[in-house]
DNA sequence: ATGAAAGCGCTAACAC
DNA sequence: GTGTTAGCGCTTTCAT
C-alpha cells in the first residue's frame, strides 16, 4: 500500500486530514486543544501513513533531544551492567532514551565520548568518571547537567552525584572479620588507574589505556584501617596492598599476599574481581575456605552465591544508584546545589566464606603453589 | 567569559570569523574546500566560543540521526551485557552512537521501544527480538534497517540476522557427554517464553510479562535429542524437560529432573541461568559433581570458571555476534538480499564439571532434599 | 574559495 | 478550535 518513498511527515499528514499542521501537532502532542472529531481524523490519517513524528524536528525546536547519555568503564562488568539498568528503569518512566557508551577507563576516550552526547543535546549525562577533572570541569560547562553515580572526582565537589556508602560497607565486613576472631586480616584494595594526569584537555593522541572498572580508590582501604585502628587491631602496611582491578595483577596480589603472609586468616577483597583473585588463588594454593582462610569482597555479584562455598560480600546497591542518577539528573533539576553525594546504604550478604579463626593454618598449606 | 546563554550556532561562529555559515560548515565537515587560512579562522573562533555542530540540526537536513537502536532483554544478563558490548565496540569505530533499551521479555514493551526508536530516526536496530512477528514485520517496514542477533523469529526469514550456532555446540556437548561414556543425560531446556500470542499489534493495554532472556527454543533441544539418535544413544522424554530460565521455575524444573530420575549421570543445561540451577540443585541435594553428576552448559559466563569444580561449557560468541550485527547493520547495508543468517561457531570449553561415568549414584543421595 | 538561500520536520506564538 | 507563520541549526545547491 504504502508507497516505499520517504516518511510522512506533519505536512502529509495535515494534508491528509484537511487540517494545518499546527492542529496536527497539537493532536499528537496534547497540548492545546483540538475538537475530538478533529482529532479522530489526524490519528486515523497518520495511522494510514505509518506517521511518527520526528525527534529531530521536534528537538531541533525544542534545543533538547529528550535522551541523556550514560558512560560507564565497561557494560559488561556486573556492577555497571545493572546500575546501567538502574538508569534505563528510571529514564523509561521519564519518557527518555539512553545512550550508553563504555570508556574503558580511558580518559581520552571518555572525553571523546562526553563530546558527541553534547553534539546530540543530550539532557543530561550521567557518568562513572574515569579521570581528568579538567575534561570534566569542561564537559560540566557545557553540558546541560552532570551526574557522577558510584565515583566522584576529587577536584569537582560541585558537581551532584550519587555513591554507595563504601566506607560504611567495608567497616561491617571488617567489623565481621574482627567479630569472628581475625586480626592478621589482608585488604586487598584497587589501585589508582593512571598517575592522575592533571593535564588540561591536550589534543595529544596519547591515549593512557587504564584498567578497568576500578572504584574509588581510598575510601575503602580508608575504611579498612580507620576500622581496625578503631577496634584496637593493629594495622599491618604489609597486609595492604593494591592492584590493578584485573584479572592477571589481581591474581598475582593476591598470590603474592597470600604467599608472602601465611599467616593472614581472612582476607577482604575491595571489589569482585579483586575478590575474584582470591578465590582462586586460595584455590591454587589449595587452601580451604573458610577453614584455612576467611574470604569476603566488596560487590555482591552474582557468582558470590555460586561460588563454594558461598562467598560473603557487602552488597552495593549499584541499580539504585543508577536510578537516583537519573531522578537527580531528570527531575531534581531544580534544586541545585553544592549539596553532598548522595550516599546510598550497603549491606552485609553473610554466606558461608568466612569462618571463625582457627588455631593455624594446616602445615605445608599456602606455602607454595600446589598443581 | 562565555555567557552562559545559550550554546552558539553556526551562526555565532560564522560572524565571529566573518564568513559564511556555509564555510563553517564546509571547516567542520571537510567536504567542499576551505582554504587553509580561512578553515584556522573559523576553528578558532568555533574553539572560541565552545561551538559543537548541532546533531540535531545536522540530522534533520540529513533524516538521520547518526545512532543505531539496540534492543535486549536484558542488560544485567552477562551474555547480553556482552553482545551490547560488541555492538558498542562496532559502532565506535563507525561513528554511531547508540541508544540501548531493554525489553524483558515484553513484546508490548519491546514494541514500544521500536517506536521510540524510530521517532528518533535511528539508522537502524539491531535486537533480540522477544516475540510478536507482526509487530517486528511492520517495524521492518518503518525502520530504516533491522538486524537480529542471538536469536530469529521464525515468522520473518527476510530479517537479516546473526547467530551463535547453538545446534553446533550442543552436538559438541553430547558427543563430549556421551563420549564420557553417559547414556542418561538430563536436558534442561529453556520453556517458550510466551504462548505465541500472534495477535496484531493492537493498543490493548494488557502487557503479558514475559520472562527474562530467554533463548530461541527448539533448536537447542532439537540438537540434543538428534545427536543423541545420531549416537544410537536412547531418547528419553522423560529426561527432556521445559523451564522459563528464570531462578524459581529453573530451581524447579532441576530439582524436579534430578529427584524424579536419580539414575542420571548428567545434567546439560540449554543456558546459563539453567545451570546455576543445575548447579544449586545439586548442591542442595548434596550430590558431589562430578562424582555422582555431571553438569555442563551453554554459554560459558564468568562465574562457570569459578564455581567449584569449574563448570564445562559451551562458550558462545556474544561479543562477535554484536559486533557482527552491527557490521550488517551499518556496513553491509548495500548488498541487501534475504541471505541466511550469519552463523558464529561456539567453542566448547572442558573444565571439571564432568567425569566419566560412574557405577551408580551413591545410595541415599539425591533422593530427598538435604539441608 | 566563498556566500546566499532554500529547506529538513517540528512547535509555539499569534491571528482569526 | 484551527490555520499561518516564523524560526530551531544545519547541509547543500547555485551563484559569484
């Protein structure tokens, strides 16, 4: 039926109906007022025509594209993955399309991507900032409005953003391990992604691949010796170390504190794949958990549940993050403030993983790598 | 400095470096001809006053907007996380940005979705289409191009379309199972999501929630019981059963298999969310794997490494198939024709989850649930 | 090499 | 209640 031409436009569609354009408009849109037999006509018009109206035309009006922009380090890490989908939920009931691109902890490529949403108008762009706050400082600029969900940038206070009570989390877990008798506790943290280029915005092609995800360094590891120190536990430098959040330098941090300190009872994982190293670490140096070593992490992810035993894990509220992101994004526009992040509460998942201290670990365990 | 107006247009930039709009434009996009010093000229007052080309605009006088739609169930799905993320990886490097949305499972959702889309004047989608051929045959007609990935609908062989080739590795499986020396293996399949509701896209509000994910029934359990025949092993129906791919009905449909047959020796599980099934099951009825069952799946995700002992699986392109998607999608949208789908080889990946047959099942095992 | 002008499809005044 | 009109910011002939 259809002739295969071009989309129909509001013209046709006028035309179509014996009416102008503006009542066609208004038909479709609500706003102003069009008798009911009026209207009848255009929607049965514009259904002959397969009509949708145009974002383009509408947005080039409007100056808005009614989308925002999502950039997170990788879709495909489980914590992003669902505050992605935190964000999309929320962005749905506010009638908005998201645009979702992953920066690979690559600020370069973050700032690369910050420009084309502004190209496309986005309303707004919500973001787990990778680096340079001068990138961002520019991007706040120009943008309609900026949210930073799960991360923040030192250097930019003023912008809104929305976070997981981290400290709060890590300081339970620690409480927990303490509680059941550890202290030699090991804290595996993630270290910093790049040597904090505080450069400003240079056309430089020099792009610095950092990691992955890679949280907020710091806070936890923050958390884990405020916490200790709190409990009277004494904190060993030698017990802390940081890695890359990646597969091959989490793995050999966790090797090399387990082999290093045989003696640690417990271990604490500031992220799943840091967490994700230690069991399979302490898998490789064939020690039992929990008996031999108590293992806990940061990100409730799925395999904590199927991991055996079940792994004990402070639980982040990454959909709710995404979700708050948006609200605060789309709705509270209004009220704008310096006000603080907006910190959302974790909590304590307790499987099996960890265990009350033991006397020793098993001689001969741990101290090499076993086949 | 820059007035917090409004962002300049072409316009601004123009008068700022005396010219033309038309010779902004010609700077900006490289076509036409600019001469060096003129083109220095318009970059730098366009630097000047932090001008970005309007997409809007742009897309309006070229009726496209520059960005591909991209339809899942899920994005918290690991294998969809996955494929967005291919899709992503392509698009990058053609230039389109793209507005992701999840369906779950909802073809009233999914439908509606298309339609946002299509306002936006996408340049095309790409979607794991949950169900409905009508409607996807009428967002065929109005969209500019549509691809599948992951999975068809079988109503609509014109769409183009790229897949995993599930029947390859489920055959690779058997063969590995049977070869094991297996001859009673439990199949988990994954339930047809909807009861095939064909009906025309009407306005009815009614939205049947369908479940998650959801891979394309059939051809995975076809692929199970004709390479069984194939390897004059009996086809038992009783070993074959249906679930929604869902935590509950999944646990269910495991459960169900394993206590009313405690005589199987393995347990294939059509996908991912079947297996941690398959996986629980076992554990709650404290059957060791894979002394007393052998377990093995399709879709090797992340935690199949991690899982004690780690599970066999048949690892499926998710990546490449979004990538490959993508590419027909943008690049290969010249030679159109109704080719077959695009077929991506599996692998199958050999961990510890399976185990050459035993004599039989200890006594008392897997016969009552166990605490 | 560059400028003027005509829209792309839409909304919002403003007339009637 | 409905039509007319003036742009929104851009690309693209078509002149020059």
């Amino acid at each position: 039926m259809a002739t295969r031409a071009r989309s129909a436009t509001i013209k046709d569609v006028a035309a179509a109906a014996g009416v102008g354009i503006a009542t066609v408009s208004r038909a479709f849109s609500g706003a102003g007022s069009v008798s009911a037999s009026t209207r009848e006509r255009v929607l049965a018009a514009a259904r002959e025509l397969d009509y949708r109206p145009s974002a383009l035309g509408r947005g080039l009006k409007l100056r808005r594209s009614g989308g925002i922009g999502l950039i997170v380090p990788d879709v495909t890490d489980p914590f992003c993955a669902e505050l992605v989908a935190g964000v999309l939920a929320c962005a749905r009931t506010l009638g908005e399309h998201v645009i979702v691109d992953a920066a690979h902890g690559d600020p370069a490529r973050e700032a690369e991507i910050v420009d084309r949403l502004v190209e496309q108008r986005v309303d707004g762009v919500i973001a787990m900032p990778a680096g340079r706050d001068a990138d961002w400082r520019a991007a706040a600029r120009v943008c309609s409005s900026v949210v930073f969900a799960d991360r923040v940038l030192p250097g930019l206070p003023e912008i809104p953003a929305v976070l997981a009570d981290d400290a709060g989390g890590v300081r339970s877990l620690v409480e927990y391990l303490v509680g059941l008798g550890h202290r030699r506790i090991g804290f595996l943290g993630a270290a910093p992604p790049a040597p904090s280029a505080t450069a400003t915005a240079a056309a430089s092609a020099a792009a610095p691949p950092g990691g992955p995800p890679g949280p907020p360094p710091g806070v936890r590891e923050r958390a884990f010796r405020d916490t200790l120190a709190q409990l009277r536990v004494p904190v060993e430098e030698d017990l802390i170390v940081a890695a890359r959040p990646a597969g091959d330098a989490a793995y050999a941090a966790a090797a090399g504190l387990l082999q290093r300190r045989a003696d640690v009872t417990a271990v604490l994982a500031a992220g799943h794949l840091l967490g994700e190293a230690a069991v399979l670490v302490a898998r490789g140096l064939d020690l039992r958990v929990p008996a031999d070593v108590s293992i806990a992490m940061v990100d409730d992810v799925a395999w904590a549940e199927l991991c055996d035993p079940p792994l004990t894990a402070v639980a982040r509220p990454a959909r709710d993050i995404g979700y708050r992101a948006c609200e605060l994004l789309l709705r509270d526009r209004a009220r704008r403030g310096p006000a603080r992040p907006v910190l959302l509460p974790t909590e304590l998942v307790v499987r099996g993983s960890c265990g009350p201290l033991r006397t020793a670990r098993a001689p001969g365990r741990g101290t090499a790598r076993h086949a």
